[in-house]
C-alpha cells in the first residue's frame, strides 16, 4: 500500500468521524439553516479529506 492511498484512508476515517460529530451537534441546533449548514459540511468532507490525504501523506512519507 502506497504513502498516497494511506493518506487517503486516514482522510476517510477522518471524514467519517466528522460526519458522525457535525451530525450529532445538528441535532442540538434549533434553526434549521444551521442544520443544513452542518449536514453539508459534513458531506464535504467526504471529498476533501481524501483529497488532501492523497497529496500530503507522501510529503510525510518522504516519497
């Protein structure tokens, strides 16, 4: 397994994590603007996580 797709595995446990969190706090938010707010975020991260793990993980890697 390459430094790039651990990066990137890292990034989606991240992001599932966050998920779980940002959709725990919009449950104790009462205006549902800051409900979608949230909900979006947390789908955002699903792609950019990812991302950034593909492209940083080998910076620290040394590859």
């Amino acid at each position: 397994m390459t430094a790039r797709l651990i990066g990137a595995s890292i990034g989606l446990v991240i992001a599932v994590v966050d998920f779980a969190l940002l959709r725990l706090l919009a449950s104790r938010v009462d205006l549902p603007e800051t409900k979608r707010v949230l909900k979006i975020t947390g789908i955002s991260q699903f792609v950019l996580l990812p991302i950034v793990g593909w492209f940083v993980a080998p910076l620290f890697a040394g590859e």
